[in-house]
C-alpha cells in the first residue's frame, strides 16, 4: 500500500497562487528596504548551536530544532546503567541547530566578516526561520522573516529609519498599522522603581505576555518568579499608565528618577521628536507594556500591529547594544525589525487587499488552433515578452472550450485568437476577459493595443 504524503506540523506547501502572493509581499518590502540604501546578505539554514543557545532566553532555547550529528551519533555516549537524561544528551548527538531568528546569525556574520563590510553596516535578509513551537493559527515551526539592521552605529536616527521603513511598508500593502514602542531601559529603571532589578528578566517575559493571557496571569507568573506582593502593587500603576506618549513620559519622569531609566526616557524623547519632525503617517504610541521576550533587547523595541484584523504583532524589533560581543566583537551597537511575511499575508488575504493582478501572473494567452496557426502567433508572442508583457501560447492544439478553460482558471485577462481568418488577413483577435469584449486588430499593431 502506496504511503500517503503528508508534510511536519506547523509546516506549509505553497501553490503557485500563494507564491505569487508571497512574493508580492516580498517585492514591496525588498523595495522599501533597497530605497533606504540597505544591501542583501544569506546566511546558512543551520548554525553550530553554540552560536543560538543563550541568545533567546530560556524559553527561546527549548523552542530550537536540533540536527542529529551525522554517523554514529551515540558512539561518544557514556551511559553507567543510569537513565539518559535528555539535557545531558542533547550536546553529545548534535552540535548543530535550525536558526531560530535571523538577527543571532547576523550578529555572528558582521563578527566574522568586519574587515570585508562598511560600518555602519546596513543590511536585509529574506530567509525562513525555524521554532519547535506549537502550532496554531498565526503562529508556525517553519516561517519567513524580513529583517532589515543598522550596525555600528548608536544614533537614534537609525530607530527613526526604521519608524519611517515601517511606515512605508505598510502604506504600500495598504495595511492600517499601529506601531507601538518602549525602551528596555525604561523597563530596567521600572525594575529598579520596584526594587526587583535582579529580575528584569522575569518581569519583561511575564509583561510581555501581557495581551496574551491577562493582568491576573501576569501577576501571578511574577509571584512565582518570587516577586513580593509589595514590588507587583508598585507595578501596577506603571503597566496601566494613562494617556498620549508625551503625557505617560511626563508621568514617568518623577517615578525613574535612576540613571537608567532616565537615560530612556530621554532615548523615547529624542525618538518621537523625530516621528514628528517626519510627519509621517502612521499613529505611534508609548506601550510601557512592551517588553519583546527576546533578552538581547538593549534599547528601543518594537511592535507593528494590524489596526483592522485580529492578529498579533506584524512586525517587531529593537536595539541590541552587545550581540557581536558574544561571538568577540564588543562595543558594537544595532537596531532591526522584522516582518512577518506570514502573518502580514494573512492580514492582506482577510482584507482581501491583494491586488487583482499581480507583476508575476500571466497577463496574455494566445489559443492554439493548430500548427500553421501556432507558428503565426510565435513571433507575435515574442514581441509581447519583449515589451515586458507576461505571456504565454497554450502547447496543443486543443479543444478551445478546454483552452478557455484553463485562461479562466489561471485569471488571464488577455486571451489572443488566431485561426484560420486571422493568419490569412494577417490580423488577431484579442479578448478581454473581464469586460467580455473582443475586437480584431492587425497583428503588426499588438503590443500597442494590450
């Protein structure tokens, strides 16, 4: 019995409709990113795993896909009659992992390569990533990122780049956004307020999750992270800040009166005045709830969420000041967002804000009435390639019932008749599908008439 196909879980195959989609996603983002002067770079599917572990928190490292060692993987395995305890194990049979976002590689490239860049280094990437996460809607093991980074650099202006690349991308797909922001060392200093700064950490993942699972479930997970009942009240006011971004930042400077959350506030300053010098588009907001669960976040940190359809972030990032100091590059600061090729294909299809015809869809099909007739029509189908107009002759000579057919189900605007008639008046019917008009025209004068 033949097996029956199936792919992993939280995996997808794309049909070619999709992929058109995608990569009109795709093209309107790259473009973005190649008008604000940033270059393209690949890094490889799989990273040692001494690269990944520790960059994502400790949730981030049980979500690795691990490769298996190739060979004889428990060969090197010392096992003393005891049980085999998976943790001790797992650095034995595989020294290799699936990278889970592209900025840890990035890091690790700009470190191995500072002498063949230009700092400061601005570069995108277009690459799936890889998360042994559970699955649901939104949410997949197998995605594509669109990063965009500036490193080498401390300016703000930098962040303010970003702001105005968000605005952009969404302002072509036509996607109405809200962008919220905070700052890691306004979070700190809320951790030192609290007098809990041992534990930025806990306070960030758990108020990170905050929309997700609710104040109750956040406070509780502080509890249980050992924070006392008097450090969650003194949160509290914090997290539920009323008002615009310059009222809650006015609000918060009396409150961090430490060094490091002074230094925030005044980076969020200096962030939104330039929003506004910018007069851009798109509605920011101060979200002190804002943590991003990702532990190298050093700054500035970022959130895109879809204004018109229930989905979580879109798009997201922030400043990490020491990433290529772990692989011995120190001293060395960035900023990056990301955009979630996936999630903003869902927000588009629930929109229905895809364009009709899409750059890569075939535009024009010239039927095939046989032999003498397909060999008038080549060098009138070549000329419309050569205009840039996507077209194509269907291969037989088939019934033209068939042949309407499939124009029909590939959307093909454009269906070209040239029988018998045609080839002897030196003349070409064209059919425009969606106004059900047609008209003959002479063959010489076409690619003027599509």
């Amino acid at each position: 019995m033949a097996q029956k196909p199936s792919i992993p879980k939280g995996t997808r195959d794309f049909l070619p409709e999709v992929m058109v989609r995608r990569n009109y996603i795709f093209d309107t983002i790259k473009s973005v990113f190649k008008r604000y002067g940033f270059l393209p770079i690949e890094t490889p599917s799989m990273e040692n795993l001494s690269t990944l572990l520790g960059k994502y928190g400790e949730e981030g490292d049980k979500l690795l896909f691990r490769i298996l060692n190739s060979g004889d993987f428990m060969s090197g395995v010392e096992q003393h009659g005891e049980p085999l305890e998976s943790l001790k194990l797992a650095g034995k049979i595989s020294e290799k992992g699936l990278r889970y976002d592209l900025t840890v590689p990035f890091a690790r490239f700009v470190t191995m390569y500072r002498d063949q860049i230009a700092f400061p280094f601005k570069r995108y990437q277009i690459q799936p990533v890889w998360r042994a996460d559970r699955p649901q809607k939104g949410r997949y093991r197998e995605f594509c990122q669109c990063d965009v980074d500036i490193i080498g650099s401390n300016s703000l202006l930098n962040e303010a780049e970003l702001v105005n690349i968000v605005n952009d991308v969404f302002n072509l797909l036509k996607i109405n956004v809200i962008l919220k922001i905070n700052n890691r060392k306004v979070l700190a200093g809320i951790a030192e307020y609290i007098g809990k700064t041992d534990a930025l950490v806990d306070i960030t993942v758990a108020i990170d999750k905050l929309d997700k699972i609710g104040i109750e479930a956040v406070n509780a997970e502080l509890a249980e992270k050992g924070l006392e009942a008097e450090a969650i009240e003194k949160l509290q006011p914090i997290l539920f800040m009323q008002g615009n971004t310059r009222e809650k930042l006015a609000q918060l400077k009396p409150l961090l009166t430490n060094e490091v959350g002074q230094k925030g506030i005044e980076e969020l300053e200096t962030l939104f005045d330039y929003i506004d010098d910018m007069e851009l588009g798109i509605e920011t907001e101060l979200d002190l709830t804002l943590a991003r669960g990702l532990n190298y976040y050093t700054g500035a940190i970022f959130e895109v969420k879809a204004k018109d359809f229930p989905m979580g972030s879109i798009s997201g990032g922030g400043r990490y000041d020491n990433l290529t100091g772990i692989f011995g590059l120190p001293n060395v600061s960035g900023v990056g967002i990301s955009f979630g090729a996936d999630r903003i294909y869902d927000v588009l299809e629930g929109l229905k804000l895809f364009p009709e015809t899409m750059s890569e869809s075939t535009q024009v099909i010239f039927l095939n009435f046989g032999k003498n007739e397909e060999r008038y029509c080549l060098k009138h189908l070549r000329k419309l390639r050569q205009k840039g107009i996507n077209a194509e002759i269907y291969p037989d000579a088939a019934k033209i019932q068939k042949q309407m057919k499939y124009a029909d189900q590939r959307n093909i605007p454009i269906v070209i008749i040239a029988g018998e008639n045609e080839v002897a008046n030196q003349t070409l019917t064209v059919k425009w599908m969606k106004e059900g008009r047609q008209e003959t025209i002479a063959a010489e004068n076409l690619e003027f008439r599509i």
